[in-house]
C-alpha cells in the first residue's frame, strides 16, 4: 500500500502571520474543528460544503466562520492562498476540480493540521479499530484537569471540555489518530500525517473494508504508524487484543503494554461496580497501589483509561493528580451518552457500529442500568456495517439486548447483493437466540414500532455511526409527549 509523504517537523512552520484559508467540505467532523483552530491562530477561514446541520453549523457560525452552500468554481473567490480538502470531496467535484486547475496550494486535513499545529509539539496520536474518540478525550481531560493545557482535535466533544479542540499552550497534542484516507489525491490513512511522538494503540481489527481489501491491508496500516514513531518516543498497545502485539514489533522505541493480562506491565488489580461507574486499583511502581474511579462502565472503559495512565505517568504526571482527574471525568457526547427519561423510559445514545463494540457497550450498560429492560435501535450505517461479513458477531452481540430493531441499510445501493448483510436473516437468527427483534424500510416506520414496544422502565439505546436522522432525540420528545 503506497502513502503519501508524511510532513515532518522542519516542513511545518507558517510560512506567512495571516492567511486566507479555505476549506472545501468545512462541514466535516474534522475539518470544522481544524477550521476554528485556524481561525484562532489569526488565519481568515472560509469554506463551503452542502447543507450544514448542527453541530457543526453551530461550531462555525460561533467562530464567524462563513460556510457556502453547495461546490463551485465561484466559491473560490477571492484566491485564497490555501485550499483544504475533505476527504469527503471526490476528484470531479467542481470546486475541487477549479481549485486543481487554478493551481492552488491543495492539502488534505490530516497535512494541514500537521503543517499548523503539530511540528513544535508532542502529539499524542490514538489509534485502533476502537475506543480512539473516548481514549483521545480522557487524554485531553487527564492534561487539562492536570494543569498542563494540551492541544486536541478529536472526533467528539468531551463533556467535561465542551468543545472538540484546542490549540493550548503545552507540550501535548492530542489527535484521535484516524485509519480513514486523508483525501481523494492522498488516499493512505491521516494518521501517517500526525507526526507521533507517541502513540496509543487500542485494537487491531479489520474495518473500512472500503478502503481496505483485506485485513493484513489494515495491519500494515497501523505497522506504519508504529514504525514512525522515533526511537525517543512511546507505544502504548492494548496487550489483551488480538494483532496488537504483531504490529508493535514493528516499532522502534520503548513499548508499554497494558490490559487485563499478567504480562502486560500497566493493568489493574481489581476492578468492580462502583456507584454506577468503575473503581480499580493500579499497581505503579513508582508509588504502589493506586485507587481510580470512574463515572464510566464497562470493561472497554477500563482498558481505555489504563492506556491513558500509561502515558500520562511516563509523562511525569503524579499518580495521585492522574486518579483525581480520572474521577472527574464525565464521558463523551454519544458515547454512552444519556439523553434523558420520559414516560419511565431512558434514552441513551451510542456510536456504536462494529460488532466489537456493540458487544462491549450492552454488558457496560447491563453493568450501569441493573434489571432495567435494554432495547436496541441499530442503524447499519458504514459500508462496513452493512456488510455480511460480520453476520455471526452481530448475533452474538446483539443476543445481550432484551429486544432489537434495525434500521434499513445505509448504503445498500452502493454494496453488491453478494456482499450486503441480509437484516431479514440476522433479525430470525437473533429471534432464534431468545432475543425479539424487528426491522423496518425506514426511519419512521422505525420510530413508530419503537415507540410502540417500549414500556416504563425500559433503557433504549439507539446506535449508529451518524445522525440516525435524530431518532434518539425525536424519541426522546415523543416520550415527553406521553407525560404532557
């Protein structure tokens, strides 16, 4: 697999004090963020995209920031003297196409915030099939809290820092360290892109099987990010996860392995339930038993806030600031994130869409609603989602659920018949297995059968690596109806 050249640090200072910047798909997870950091570091930004929704629209429209409606050569007016492309942006959209033509200065968003932000820093790179975004928030919130005011940009929002990014002013830089193709003209992962001094590597398994055609793809993907980081520099690997340890021999520095496991050398003696969230006890050389609560359940949480221990302490931060911080820590928006209760009902909204992680999350939220009834809504959203290839991970996983609904395939035109995942099929086999489960052919057939199944007392947790068209909060107002 070829990659584009990763930026170095002798190629990342400003050039100019001020630039006009702008960004084609300004919408984007990333690119928004990118977009007000640039415009906090004094650059003017502008940008263009189709509809925006919020939040994204919000973020900018705070920021000042001028999103155009809809791709064209116009938008490109007046020259700016940079141009930021999406990875959403195909090589015959017509603002990209112009900009290509006029022979403007184009960079992917992975190569700008590089160039930006990252050659005087420390980045922090998370990356792994899961648990990047909620890692990459504990590491931002752990610093923060700890005093020591790190940069971030991560692909969710915090709930204890409010927004998804920061230039800061210390020497970390957290990036969730994305596996996804930079752009259309740099189509190797961001994460080649970030410069790591050290990385955090949470999972090694196979997803994006759009861009990746098999999994030793994947796994070479990640080999290269663990062969960048320099020999001064940290690998933290999951050590219980399957490939993590393949992919870390190919790295150069010190590596810490932490996890469940007696050979991994950062991992908690005891771990249990504790007023709704996780208490367990690290051993730390250092300073020795180490008491460290968490607001958060589940085991995925656990093995993600022993990733940030590992770092944080080989930083030099004191272990009991480190627990203190842990404590405080609030989660992350639409991970695991509880809307609200109306009519006895719970909503809580979740990323979720790999089958790992809906067999992660549902014993998490077993753990933190007791006996309480567990509905599931899952949109198949990814083209990897979608796909048949996980047939039987799904049914294990989703057989932890009182009851599940799925909605219709997001982008079932775009995969072959041979290769979809066949809902009716999956609904009988997790039928088969005790659990009830329905599907629909849309969104408001969907909410309807919903709402019609739930009861007091009920949690519903409605999953998708996108908007779900606002279903967890259209669900939410329906069951405030129910109390009016």
């Amino acid at each position: 697999m070829l990659y584009c050249t990763v930026f170095r640090p002798q190629e990342t200072a400003l050039v100019t004090p001020r630039l006009d910047i702008h960004l084609i798909a300004i919408g984007g997870t990333g690119m928004a963020p990118l977009a007000c950091l640039l415009s906090e570091q004094g650059h003017s930004v502008r940008g263009s995209d189709g509809p925006l929704y919020p939040p994204m629209s919000t973020l900018l429209e705070e920021a000042g920031i001028t999103a155009m409606e809809g791709y064209g050569p116009g938008n490109l007016e007046p020259r700016p003297d940079l141009v930021i492309v999406g990875n959403a942006i195909r090589r015959d959209n017509p603002e990209a196409t112009a900009a290509r033509e006029s022979g403007l200065d184009l960079v992917s968003m992975p190569q700008a915030l590089a160039k930006f932000f990252l050659g005087d820093r420390q980045p922090l790179v998370v990356a792994g099939t899961h648990g990047k975004t909620t890692t990459s928030s504990i590491a931002a919130w752990i610093y923060h809290d700890c005093g020591h005011d790190p940069g971030f940009l991560i692909g969710g929002v915090p709930q204890n820092l409010e927004r998804s990014f920061a230039i800061g002013t210390g020497s970390r830089f957290v990036i969730e360290g994305d596996e996804y193709n930079a752009a259309y003209f740099d189509r190797g992962p961001k994460f080649l892109h970030y410069l790591p001094q050290t990385v955090i590597l949470t999972s090694v398994e196979y997803d994006h099987a759009d861009l990746y055609a098999s999994p030793d793809d994947l796994v070479s993907a990640y080999r290269d990010l663990v062969g960048i980081i320099p020999p001064d520099g940290l690998l933290v690997a999951c050590g219980d996860g399957p490939g993590v340890r393949e992919v870390a021999d190919a790295a150069r520095c010190r590596v810490i392995f932490y996890g469940l496991s007696e050979d991994c050398e950062v991992r908690p003696t005891t771990w249990r339930p504790h007023n709704g969230g996780t208490r367990f006890s690290i051993v730390d050389p250092e300073v020795g038993a180490t008491e460290v609560t968490l607001a958060t359940t589940g085991q995925h949480n656990l093995l993600n806030s022993l990733a940030v221990w590992a770092v944080a302490r080989a930083d030099g931060l004191a272990a009991a600031d480190v627990a203190t911080a842990f404590s405080r820590f609030q989660g992350v928006r639409r991970r695991q994130e509880e809307l609200g209760t109306a009519a006895g009902v719970t909503v809580v909204d979740d990323f979720a869409h790999h089958p790992t992680a809906v067999a992660e999350t549902l014993p998490a939220l077993h753990q933190r609603y007791g006996d309480r009834r567990l509905v599931v809504v899952f949109e198949p959203r990814s083209l990897t989602a979608g796909r048949g290839m996980f047939f039987d991970d799904y049914v294990a996983g989703f057989s932890q659920a009182d009851e599940v609904f799925f909605a219709p395939l997001f982008h079932a035109g775009r995969l072959a018949e041979d290769e979809r995942l066949d809902l009716d099929s999956l609904v009988a086999a997790i039928a088969a297995e005790g659990t009830p489960c329905g599907r629909a052919d849309s969104i408001s057939a969907l909410r309807l059968a919903v709402l019609n199944s739930l009861r007091s007392g009920d949690v519903i947790v409605t999953m998708s690596s996108g908007s779900f068209e606002g279903l967890p909060h259209d669900l939410l107002a329906q069951l405030q109806q129910r109390t009016g």
